[in-house]
C-alpha cells in the first residue's frame, strides 16, 4: 500500500442530517427519537417518513400563524394551547422549530385526559430543556374555565379531538378570543344521531331529507354538515375560515383541515346562515352548540357596520 494511501485521512461518518435529509437543521435528535420518528440508533423508516411528513405538512399551516401572532403581539411571546395533545408530537415539534432558543417566545399548553401522557409529556419537556411547555389533565370543555391557562390565548389547536371535543374547542377558540384557529375534525358522531332521531318527523316536511334518508348517509351528512355549521359559527364570530385537505394523510379519511383567522368580519350574514341550515335539516335543537356571533333578531346589518 502507497504511503499516501496509508495516511489518507478518513471520510467522516455522515450526520444524521445527511442520512434524513427530511430532518430539519438543528432540529433535535433526542425528541424524534423519544416521539419514535427516529429509531434509536437514529435512523428514519418509512413510516416514520409519513409521520414525519404529516407533521411538517401541518406544521407549514401553523408556522405563519404564529409568526402573525407574535407580530400582533410586537414580539411578546406567543401562547398555544393544543387540544386532545395526546403524545403531544405537534405541540412539541413546533416548540422545537419555533419557540425553541428564543427568550420570551411564548409557551405551549397541551391538553389531554390521559393522566399518564400528560405525565410522559412532563417529563419529556424537563429532559429536553423545553421550558415553555406545560400539560394539563383536563378535558376540552374543563379548560376554558380552569385558571391554569391565560384569559386569552392566541392561537388554539384540535387534532383529531373526536365528536364534540372538537365543538369544545371552538368553544374554548372563541371564549379566550384566539387570533387563529386549527381544526382537524374527527369522530362527528353527535349531528348523526340526531338526524336518525328526527328523521321520521322530517321525512314528508322537505325532499331534502332524501339526503340523509339512508342509514350510511345520514353517517355520512351528518360529518359533512357538522363541520359546515363549524364554518358557519366562526365565520359569524368575525372568523375568515379556509378549508383545505391535509395531503399525506391519505390513509385517514380525517382530513379536512379547518383553519380561522379572526378578522372581525361582518358578522349578519353567517349568523343567518347558520340558523337557516340548523332550521332546514332539523338540527335548532343544537343551536346551542353552535351559537352564532349575533344574537338572533339583531338589527340587519349592524354587525356589517364593523370594521378592521
């Protein structure tokens, strides 16, 4: 062997970061490893690039939300409060490529019912140096009155929060006045049931009802019409609302992306809307749950009087 050859310095083992070039720059290694997206010896599968690829593809909505919000807020923080957490893989993926080595970024909030998540999360901040993380074991509906979280929250996310935890949500979005709104619908099982259980008194009142009539269409409409009164409610409270698809979650037939941004838009006309549609396929029974922006029998067009 050449002497050259004998002292020809090594190729250097390539990073993480060259063997999974889908990582992000300084992303944490540790995190994905914990969240399982790298296995432990830090290598990427391919369900681990789908998942990957899921979070990036929803991280790229939220990112400019927050960068909209902090700017709101002449760079005081931003706060996040992320419904149905479960693992938390987006609460903390976004305080990693966002929130993550900048003084007073904010904080984010993650809630879940599962007591033993929320106490894995707790931990898994601690472990990562992720100050601005907390978990609450709380319901959907518990947090908007517990004292644990801010009065107003800037902006507020509902993956997959099945049946109603996702109308909660909304619910919590409106009460702490969020700038932006993040909806991944799941589980719509509650407009169904009433549906099947008012089908008989409105089969012969209108041929609309030939709509849901049968048993897998009432299923069915009852998910498309639940998040067309979700719109609807965010849209009288001042909400512009753009409803997009998720892509790489094709296996998911949950993929509707919901996303509000608050406007302070006229409020008369979705607020009308909405109770023709609970009114027109038999559903005023929920107008509670989907309250409008307006009180009913407000004077027309005094809300469309408000302005930026």
């Amino acid at each position: 062997m050449k002497a050259t050859e004998k002292g020809a310095a090594k190729k250097p083992a390539p990073t993480i970061y060259e063997l999974a070039p889908e990582i992000k720059p300084g992303q944490s290694i540790e995190l994905l490893k914990e969240l399982h997206i790298l296995t432990r010896d830090g290598k990427l599968n391919q369900d681990s690039r789908r998942k990957l690829k899921q979070v990036y593809h929803l991280v790229q909505f939220i990112e400019p939300l927050l960068k909209d919000a902090l700017a709101q807020n002449k760079g005081d923080g931003v706060s996040v409060v992320d419904h149905g957490a479960g693992k938390s893989y987006l609460g903390f993926i976004l305080y990693d490529l966002f929130f993550k080595g900048h003084d007073n970024s904010g904080h984010i909030y993650g809630i879940e019912t599962r007591e033993e998540l929320v106490q894995k999360s707790t931990e898994l901040a601690a472990r990562l140096g992720f100050p601005g993380m907390s978990f609450l074991n709380l319901s959907v509906a518990e947090s908007t009155g517990s004292d644990k979280l801010p009065a107003t929250i800037d902006v507020v996310t509902a993956l997959h929060a099945c049946n109603t935890a996702t109308d909660d949500a909304i619910d919590f979005a409106l009460k702490k006045k969020a700038k932006h709104i993040v909806l991944v619908p799941c589980c719509q099982a509650e407009i169904a049931t009433v549906l099947r259980k008012n089908k008989g008194r409105d089969l012969g009142r209108s041929a609309l009802t030939e709509i849901w009539r049968h048993p897998i269409h009432t299923r069915e409409f009852g998910s498309q019409i639940t998040n067309v009164l979700r719109c609807l409610q965010l849209e009288s409270h001042g909400y512009q609302v753009t409803v997009t698809e998720l892509v790489g979650w094709e296996h998911s037939m949950k993929n509707e992306l919901i996303i509000a941004t608050y406007k302070n838009l006229p409020r008369r006309r979705p607020s009308e809307r909405l109770r023709e549609v609970l009114s027109e396929v038999g559903l005023e029974e929920l107008a509670g749950r989907f309250y409008t922006g307006e009180p009913a029998g407000a004077v027309a067009g005094a809300a469309d009087l408000t302005t930026d």
